[in-house]
C-alpha cells in the first residue's frame, strides 16, 4: 500500500475543474505536498459545488473535468512523483431532481418492480407501497391525513394537492408540481385525466414538506431530504456504485480514497472490507467523528480518520486553562444561570430524535413491532411508548454510534443514563434491551444508523451554535466542555497516535469545520485575556440592543477572530449561525424581529464609530498573540504522527467561517508568485503577518522535510523544557526532526518571556530548518527570536 507523506484538499467544481487542478498541481509539488486531495468527483446535481449529491456512479462530472480531467490529474501527479486522494460517498446519492438520477426515477416510475428498488432503504409498508416525497407546500394542500398505520400522526399525507399538472413526453408523460418533474408509472395516464387522480396512481406519494418529521419512509443523509439513502450493504449495490471507483484503480488513476460518513453505513467494517477487495488495499481514510477517549476499531481496513480527533487536541494544547473560570462566570452572567453542556446536548439532541428525525425513531419503532416487542393494551400507545424509549436513547447514547458486537459499552451507557432520566419507560427499555443489543436484529442495526444523525444535528449543527464561552472550542469532533489539554497529555495521545494510526490524516481546516484554522487561534487567545474579552463584549452590548447576549457573544468572537472581514460575510455567518441555533430563529419558522437585531448587531461594527472603537483596539491586541498561536498550531498538525492535510489556501492565514465561506475560491496566483519570493525566511512583520508569507514559509518547510526525510518522522519522543517559562512550549521529538512550539504568548509576554528557559535537546548541533538559527544548548530565547516556532535538524552529532 502506497501511503501519502502529505495532502493538499483541492474543492473540485465547475469553476476549479479537474483540468485546473492538474495546472496547479506544480505549484503544490513546490510547496512541498505529497499527495493532492479532491473532493467528491461522481456526477452530481446540476449546479452542485460540493459534489456530495451524487446522482450517478458511473462516470465523472462533466462539469468537473470528466474521465478526461482525472486522467490529466494522474498523469501530471506521476510526472512530479505525486499521489492522488478522492473523496468519495457511498452513503447517499442526490435526489433533489429526480431525472437526474436515473436509479430514483425508475423506482418512482415502478415502485417496488423497479431492478433498482433494493439499491434504496424504503419501508414501502409504511407507505402502503409508496414513497413519500415531501415537497407540497402548506398553501397547495387541502384536507391532509390525520394519522398514519403505526399510530402516529402523519398529517399532510393524502389531502387533495393544487398545482398538479401533466405533460405529454416520449416515455410516457410526467407529473408537474411547480418546477419538480416526477415519472407516471405505464397505464396511469390517459389525456383528459385529473392530475390529482393520476397522482394517486403512482408509486410515490408527495406530501406536505412537514411529514419529513414524522412520516417519511426512506432513509437520507441525516434531515436532507433530497439526499436518499443507498444499501452498500447489498453486494449487487456496492459492486454497481463502485463502477467507476473500480476503473480508478483499474487503471491506476488514483491511490487512495476519503470515504465520506462512514457511520451512515448498515455495516461500516464491511464495506471497508469490500472496499479493499475493490481498491486491492489501497490508502483509505474514514470521515469518522470520535468522541473523547473513543478509539476507532483497529481491525478496520483503513488508515484512519481524517483528523477532527487530531484537531480537537492541538486546539486544546494552546488554550490557557487559567481562562477557563472568568469565562464560564462571563457565559452565566450573559445567559442569566449556569450552562450544563451535558444538559444542552442531552435536550437538543433529544429534541431531533422527536422532530426532524423522528421518521428515523418511528421506522425504528416498526422494525422492534415486527418483532414482537411493541405490543400492550393498545397499538397507538404501545406504539408511543416504544417511540419515547428509543428517541430517550438515542439522545442518552455518549458517542456517534456503536458497531456491535464492539461498542456494547456504549449502549449498556445509553441505558444507563435514560433510565435515570426516564425510569417511567423502565418496563419499555427491559423490552428493548435484548433487541437493540443483538447485532444481527434490524432495529439494533438501524439504531446504530441513526445515533450518529441525531447526535450530529443536535450537537455539531445546533449546540455548536447556542454554546459560546469559547468558540474556538466549538469544532467538529471536539467536545466544548472541555476546555484544555495538558502538554504532558497532549505528548501522551500523541505517543499512542504514532504507535497505532500512523498514517491517520491530520488536519486544521476542512470544507465542514465552523471556523477556520488561524479564526479558532485568534479567538483562543481570550482565554488569557479573559477580562479584556469582557469589557469589549460587554461595552458592546451597552451601545447596541440585543435580544439575546449569548448569542451576541457567540457572533462577536466570530467577526473578531475573521477580521477584518466584509459585511456581506459577516452578515451571511450570523444568519446561518442564528438559524442553526434554532432557540429564537429557525429556517422553516423566521423570527424577522429576532434576526433584524443580530443583523443591526452585525452592521454596527461596520456603521458605528463607538462599536468600531470599542471593537478595534481588541483585535490589535489579540491580532500578534493570535498569529503566534495560528504558527504553533500549523507546525503542531504539519509534524505530530499523521498525515497533514493543507486544506486549499489554508498555508496563508485561514480565516474563512462556516460553509459556503470556507468553500470560496482560492487566489493560487497569489500563493504561487508569493512562494516563488520567498527566497530567504521572511522577517516576521507586520506586514508579513497580514499577508501571511510566515506561514507559507513555515508550510513549505516543513512539508518538504517531511517529504525529502522521511527518516526524520519515524517515531515520537517528547523535548522536555526546564525553566521559569517551560509551561509556555510544547517540543517533541520525531525521530530527527524536532518540534518547538510557543503557547500562551500573552502569559510569556507578560512573564518577561523565556528567562533562561531551554529545551533538554539530544547531543549535536540543532539548525531551525524556519529562521536559520543554530543551537546546542536549547536556549529559546535564541532559537525563538525570529519566530513563535521552530523545527529542528541536527546538522553536526
């Protein structure tokens, strides 16, 4: 197996196609990358930038490059020694415009006689033998269905649809509604037919956009309904949307794959297996989430994940525990109590599982009635017991999901905790327990499935969102609660990530992260000026009204770790973040008063000479500290054990908020005639701080060490440092190459800086590959005089 040394992500799309990224491909061999990473390359939905709505397995976009586009990829990669990643997603494939898909389109036409039926996860019984599509709107419906088979409510399904309309095509006509286009199944149409009757002919059903929550009865990518599910599982299924995944390897296009929402799976271990058969065990890496202290299976054909777990660590080895007190006193004099994260995520995550989600709990539900758990003196309210037990579950469950038999700890936990908090449903979880803890029984592994969605969408998609002491804590795959790490813990995760996930991914921005990489080290430098970050927050909330400062701290800690940054960004961030947050404002229920407010907040820092002049002389202060932090922390993930990832255009500052905005075009131009200046180490200035050329600098050395020495990165030995300023470094050894690291550079500044303070280096000569500087006593004050930073090669023994 071939493993990269290092990545660079590139956001393929019809504006940065295939053909562009093999133009720039030279530009990355120079910056010192290894391997070249692509986002998802499979036909996908017209206008799609992400590629993740995939809607056809057997060929590349056209809009991305093509066959074409990838096979000029591969050849200039093995022109200049290069690898090739592809992101890729076997979990779902995009519906949103059904003719896209020709696999959805046939089963809408045929139903259940449709070759393609069994490639989707489709209770058709709970349909009575069709499938619900939620698209009518509340204004196009009349007399909906009270309640569905199982008991529960199912309104919007069956009630007379406005707007229907039929038109006449060469297969045999289709059915309009507004701008959607669906296939009629042959023999249920005939000229002079009503829509609506015809409608009733078909093989699906559209129904009000609301019976998403309760009544659908196919399985999505978590609440996106225009995303169905795929059974993988299904040999026939994975072989055929493994075609063209097949062909790459075939033909040697590629050597490596990124496998998007593992956990999504029926059987995660499985399809890694399978996916090796096909690949012929090629490098691959699982978008897995890990809670803390979770491992992900080592028995896995994979490499590992792709660095959220990395991530989360290097964030907290930076943070100063010392803040973490004044913050949470600041964070409850803003919400007016005590905030309990464990409480949050229970409650939010609960509250999902009983709406978005909830046609996922029901469909669990069925699936434990068919086996004879739900039963008692009536359907419905068996039925409702069950549906509470498991949704009380699934918001008790303490990581994303199990893989049993492996992860029984996990649910034994869930049970646990549920009945403490429910021990009314004390009877239900004792019907339960067998069934969810058998690894073979339907409902435990569609269980196992959802777990995941809803801790996604009620922790990463809204708590994220709600909890806000210090947000550069609020990251996918970290845990907010806890707020710092210890260097002697961090050398300890670090020892065991080399011992067993080598060649894991390691990361610091990625197209899903909230904020980017050099926002998150801005915003961690409150941490050591805890007070400072108060008397800004709250001379702000005194010029400017706000319905809810909490929130306004949250955007706040936003527009000071991205400034400067336009309005239209900011203002673009607070509306997704408010809406995500869900608590005052939601997508589907607009609260205008609520969003006018955050909004008015946003355009004041902009409009407001007393906001600007509160806001600003902040930033300066925290603007040095924070690219001391953005360094360390850039070095830490460039050379820990792992695979570093460049997400694109992150080796200048990074300082993108959540998606779309880290997904904007990348100036490469820019980087590519700012690297070819970079002859000598740049002076670390100001200037050169808000350009970013340090950075590139530090990018580019360390990445082509890595490559060139290889030797250099075997193992991993902690530097330890004695002196006065000792707990502001993190240094280790791997193997050659020596890592120095500054933390909490307000502290250090403020303690009169290193004093004497040195690394216990091994014998030799020690050259910092960064400034040039020479050691052999470990002096950092000398050896950090130029920058935060340095990475050591012993040049004499």
């Amino acid at each position: 197996m071939r493993v990269p040394v290092s990545t660079y992500r590139l956001q393929i799309t019809r504006d940065f196609d295939l053909f562009e990224a093999a133009r720039r491909l030279p530009y990355l061999h120079d910056l010192g990358v290894d391997w070249v990473y692509l986002s998802p390359l499979l036909a996908a939905e017209p206008g799609s930038d992400h590629g993740y709505d995939v809607v056809a397995f057997d060929r590349i976009d056209p809009d991305r490059g093509g066959a074409e586009g990838l096979a000029a990829v591969s050849r200039e990669a093995r022109r200049l020694g290069m690898g090739v990643l592809v992101d890729i997603v076997p979990n779902h494939v995009g519906v949103a415009t059904p003719a896209e898909d020709l696999w959805w389109w046939d089963v809408l036409r045929l139903g259940r006689d449709s070759e393609h039926a069994t490639a989707f996860d489709i209770d058709w019984a709970a349909g009575e033998g069709r499938i619900r599509i939620p698209v009518v709107g509340d204004d196009d419906q009349s007399a909906p269905g009270e309640s569905g088979p199982d008991g529960g409510a199912d309104g919007g399904v069956g009630g007379v649809i406005t707007n229907l309309r039929l038109v006449d095509t060469p297969e045999g006509g289709e059915l309009l509604y507004h701008d959607h286009h669906y296939p009629l199944a042959p023999g249920t149409w005939e000229p002079g037919d009503d829509p609506d009757v015809v409608h009733e002919r078909q093989h699906y059903e559209l129904v009000n956009w609301h019976v998403a929550d309760e009544g659908l009865n196919y399985r999505r990518f978590f609440a996106v309904n225009t995303l169905a599910a795929v059974r993988v599982e299904d040999p026939e299924v994975f072989a055929e949307t493994h075609i063209e995944i097949r062909r790459w390897f075939d033909e040697e296009l590629v050597d490596g794959l990124r496998v998007d929402h593992p956990d999504g799976l029926r059987d995660p271990r499985r399809y890694l297996d399978d996916l090796a058969a096909l690949t012929g065990g090629a490098y691959v890496l699982v978008e897995k989430i890990l809670e803390t202290g979770e491992e992900l299976p080592r028995d896995w054909a994979t490499a590992g994940t792709t660095g959220y777990d990395a991530l989360a660590l290097v964030d907290r080895v930076l943070t100063d525990p010392a803040g973490q007190a004044p913050l949470d006193e600041l964070e409850t004099r803003l919400r007016g109590a005590p905030v309990e994260w464990s409480t949050m995520t229970h409650d939010l995550k609960r509250q999902v599982a009983d709406t978005i989600l909830h046609s996922e709990v029901r469909r669990i539900t069925r699936e434990a009635r068919r086996l004879g758990v739900v039963h008692g003196a009536g359907p419905a309210g068996a039925f409702g017991r069950v549906e509470d037990a498991v949704a009380e579950l699934l918001a008790s469950f303490p990581v994303y999901r199990s893989y049993l038999p492996e992860g029984r700890e996990h649910l034994d936990e869930a049970f646990a905790r549920a009945r403490i908090r429910r021990p009314d449903l004390e009877a239900t979880y004792d019907l339960l327990l067998p069934v969810l803890s058998d690894p073979w029984t339907p409902p435990a592994r569609r269980f196992q499935q959802t777990s995941g969605m809803v801790m996604a969408k009620g922790v990463e998609d809204c708590a994220f969102y709600r909890w806000s002491r210090l947000t550069s804590l609020n990251e996918v795959g970290g845990d907010p609660s806890l707020y710092s790490l210890a260097v002697p813990d961090f050398h300890e995760a670090m020892a065991a990530r080399q011992q067993h996930w080598p060649h894991a991914m390691t990361t610091l921005s990625t197209h899903d992260t909230k904020r980017g990489e050099d926002v998150r080290a801005r915003i961690g430098v409150l941490a050591e000026l805890p007070g400072d970050w108060a008397t800004t927050l709250e001379g702000v909330l005194g010029l400017v009204e706000s319905p809810d400062p909490g929130f306004a701290s949250l955007l706040l800690q936003a527009a000071i770790g991205a400034w400067p940054i336009s309005r239209e960004r900011l203002h673009a961030y607070a509306e997704k973040a408010m809406r995500e947050a869900g608590d005052h404002t939601t997508w589907t229920e607009v609260d205008e008063d609520y969003e006018s407010a955050m909004h008015g907040l946003v355009d004041s820092l902009y409009d407001d000479e007393r906001v600007r002049a509160t806001v600003e002389p902040f930033v300066r202060r925290i603007a040095g500290p924070g690219w001391s932090n953005a360094l360390s922390a850039k070095l830490l993930a460039l050379t820990m054990p792992g695979v570093p990832d460049v997400y694109q255009g992150s080796e200048l500052w990074e300082q993108s908020l959540v998606d779309p905005d880290n997904r904007r075009p990348v100036d490469l131009d820019l980087r590519t005639g700012l690297l070819d200046s970079l002859d000598a180490p740049p002076p670390l200035t100001d200037a050169l701080d808000e350009g970013g050329a340090a950075k590139l600098h530090l990018v580019r050395r360390a990445l082509t060490l890595r490559r060139d020495r290889p030797d250099l990165f075997a193992g991993y030995t902690p530097v330890p440092a004695v002196g006065p300023a000792a707990d502001h470094v993190v240094a280790f050894d791997r193997g050659g190459a020596l890592t120095v690291a500054t933390r909490m550079p307000v502290g250090l500044e403020r303690a009169g800086g290193w004093q004497g303070t040195r690394l216990e280096l091994p014998p030799g000569r020690w050259r910092d590959e960064l400034s040039g500087a020479e050691t052999t006593t470990g002096q950092l004050g000398c050896l950090l005089a130029v920058y935060p930073v340095a990475l050591l090669v012993r040049v004499q023994a």
